[in-house]
C-alpha cells in the first residue's frame, strides 16, 4: 500500500474530549437506547438550526430520501429531475420505486444543478425536482422555487453535503418541499459515522412520518390513558395505502452525538470556509485551477475542496494527480462521475451534459478535513504550487 504524508479520510471530525465525556454520560443514563429523549432533543435542536417546523431523524441519507420518495407517493412512469454529479444515493431512491430519472446538467460555474438544465427537462410527468448543494455551495434555491411553484412540481433538496449553508442568510434545506441530511463520517458533522435527517416544510406531505420511520407504530386512541396496556402498548399501522413501513430509526446514541456536535458546526464550518479561502487565494495567480464560483450572497461551507484542471484534454490533469500522488505523497482523488455512466444507471434515458462530463474529466479534490494540522496543510499548498508549475514545463 501506498504511504502518504496527506492520506484522503473518511472522517471529517474528530470529537473533543468535551463530546466524548457528554456522549458517554449520556449514555450511562439512557433507557431506552432507541426511541428516547435524545431523538426528541436532537430533532428540535436541528429544526431550531435550520429554521424549520418538522425533522425527523434517520439512519442514514439514503433512507431519508427513500422516504421522500414514499411521501411523493411515487408510481411508475413519474419522472424525477436529478442533477447527474452527484453521489448514486440521489438518484436510487426515486428508481427504486418504478421513477423515471431525466439527468440535469450542472452551472459550469458554481458545479450545482443548472436552473437553465432544469427548464429543458420539465413534462407533464415531472414528479419532483431533486436539488443537490454539492461541496457546499447552495444551488439557486430562489429561481428553481419559483418555477417549481409555477409548474406544481415539487422540490427535494439534497443537502448531504451543505449543512450550515445559505443564501442570504437562509439555510439550505428550509427551501424545499423536503430536505435530507446526512451525518455519514465524512460530512460536515457526523453522528459515530452514519446518520441522517429528513425535514418536511410543506405539510402536504407531513403525514405519518413517524409510522413511516419506525414500523408502522403509531399510539392507540385510548379513552382511559390509565389502562395503558389495552388492547396493546402500541398500534401498528400502514402510514400510506401504497407502501409498506420501514425501520430507519437512529439510536439514542447517535442523536446524542448529534445533539453535542450541532453546538460546533458553526465553528468547524467556519474554519473550512478560512482555509478554502486561504488555499484558493495562496493559488489565484495558477490559472490552470478554477474553483467553484460563489454567487453574491451564497455561503460555501466547502464540505470539498475542489477544482477543474484547465487543459485541452485530461492528459494534463492526469499528470499532476500523479505527480502530487507520487512525488508529494498527497491523495488527490477524482470524484462523482456522472450517474448515467455507471452501469447500474445504464437503462436510464441518456442527455447532453456537457458541463458535468467536462468538469468530471478535468476535476482535482484535494484532502480537506477540519483537524488537519498547519504543518499539513502549508504544505499541501505548496506541493500543489510546485506541481501546476512542474506540470507547466512538462507540457510547455
């Protein structure tokens, strides 16, 4: 195996010594494991972040959007408007359940699902249109709303990759008919490595959401509360005609940790954003790099630290990933290929998309974690130096 100075992780965070003596406090006093005060707390605690009415918290992103596919009451034929850079998960979701997937393109620019993409894709079987704030940076939530609303088509925002993200001050995941989250270990904040929420803004689909998460179980309508175990603890029901229950519980554990880390988003998010901003000026003057356009007024919380390497053909690109990789030991990788050329999206109707294949070829991601030291990274930025300029006379 390959040793680098500067490895790709998986883990985003590490918790302080404060949230491990928290967590495991909490835990000495948490009966039940599963379904306490920690689920409730954690889930107001999100909503009062984000700004919105209803969250409820699940065991992984994944899962949440299989919900959102569920309380769209999705049939076959209905066709979902999915960006093709991102993770496979946005997608699954809706083909899953018999959706059709219609692939948008990205903004060359900001590298987020393109509002002029979206246009071109709209039919009558438009179903929903499933928004991704990839690396951090919000997509234009006001226009895609607004012809959302005009069309009666709804919105999902992706937020997987965005939280603590805004446009003019207004978080991403507050705009959509529904939101998803997820707390997996490489995320802005993480619940011990897999987690996740759903938010619901549009009451329309607000409906057994809980049955929908845990089973089916809902409360009896009791007339006497004090015969509590009649005719059963709890009732099982069918939260929608159509689809059968799920478990996507997250554990109190999990929701705890949540619970601890939300306090600190802000921070650690802030301290992405300075070294985002110190990493591209440090760069400003290597015009082979071009980084994610922020429009006025967004806010970037740079989950990823990416760029497109400018160059005729990928030969370019090819040999400065080799060339960091090798030489200066730093695990630069290539991520997010467009769905539609995975096999497993191989039936799915093909577009032009331009933008995204033309970024993914040419794409750079560099290591970026919030507890990477100073040493590190002074020195992922000047191997990075060293390398454009080695590249440059290679291919001068």
């Amino acid at each position: 195996m390959k040793k680098f100075k500067i490895d790709w992780t998986n883990n985003s965070i590490k918790y302080s010594d404060k949230e491990k003596k928290y967590l495991f406090k909490a835990i000495d006093g948490m009966t039940p494991l599963t379904q306490g005060k920690y689920l409730d707390l954690f889930q107001k605690s999100f909503s009062k972040y984000l700004g919105v009415k209803h969250s409820y918290a699940v065991s992984n992103c994944s899962n949440a959007l299989d919900m959102t596919a569920v309380l769209l009451d999705t049939k076959s034929n209905d066709e979902f408007i999915v960006p093709a850079h991102t993770w496979c998960a946005t997608a699954i979701s809706y083909l899953r359940f018999g959706g059709k997937i219609k692939w948008a393109d990205i903004n060359p620019d900001t590298l987020v699902i393109s509002i002029d993409s979206i246009k071109k894709l709209v039919t009558k079987k438009t179903k929903a249109i499933i928004v991704v704030h990839l690396y951090g940076l919000p997509a234009n939530m006001p226009e895609i709303i607004k012809f959302a609303k005009e069309k009666n088509i709804a919105v999902v925002e992706d937020c997987a990759q965005s939280l603590g993200s805004t446009i003019n001050n207004k978080k991403t995941g507050s705009y959509g008919d529904m939101s998803v989250f997820s707390f997996h270990s490489n995320k802005l904040m993480t619940t011990l490595g897999e987690g996740g929420m759903l938010v619901i803004n549009n009451k329309k689909y607000n409906k057994n959401v809980e049955a929908l998460r845990h089973n089916g179980v809902t409360n009896f309508n009791r007339k006497d509360e004090s015969k509590y175990w009649l005719p059963a603890m709890s009732n099982v029901i069918k939260p929608n005609k159509d689809f059968w229950p799920y478990n996507f519980c997250l554990g109190e554990p999990q929701c705890a940790t949540g619970l601890i880390v939300l306090k600190r988003l802000d921070k650690l998010n802030q301290s992405r954003i300075k070294r985002a901003k110190q990493f591209i000026q440090f760069l400003k003057n290597y015009k082979e790099l071009t980084f994610q356009k922020n429009p006025t007024g967004y806010k970037n919380v740079y989950h990823c630290l990416v760029a497109r390497f400018k160059s005729n053909n990928t030969k370019k690109r090819n040999f400065f990933i080799n060339l960091i990789s090798k030489k200066y030991k730093i695990k630069v990788i290539v991520q997010n290929c467009p769905l539609d050329r995975y096999e497993l999206f191989r039936n799915t109707e093909k577009q032009k998309l331009i933008n995204s294949n033309n970024f993914f070829d040419n794409m750079v991601s560099w290591p970026f974690y919030t507890y990477m030291s100073e040493k590190e990274f002074n020195y992922m930025m000047l191997s990075t130096k060293k390398a454009i300029e080695e590249t440059r006379r290679k291919f001068s």
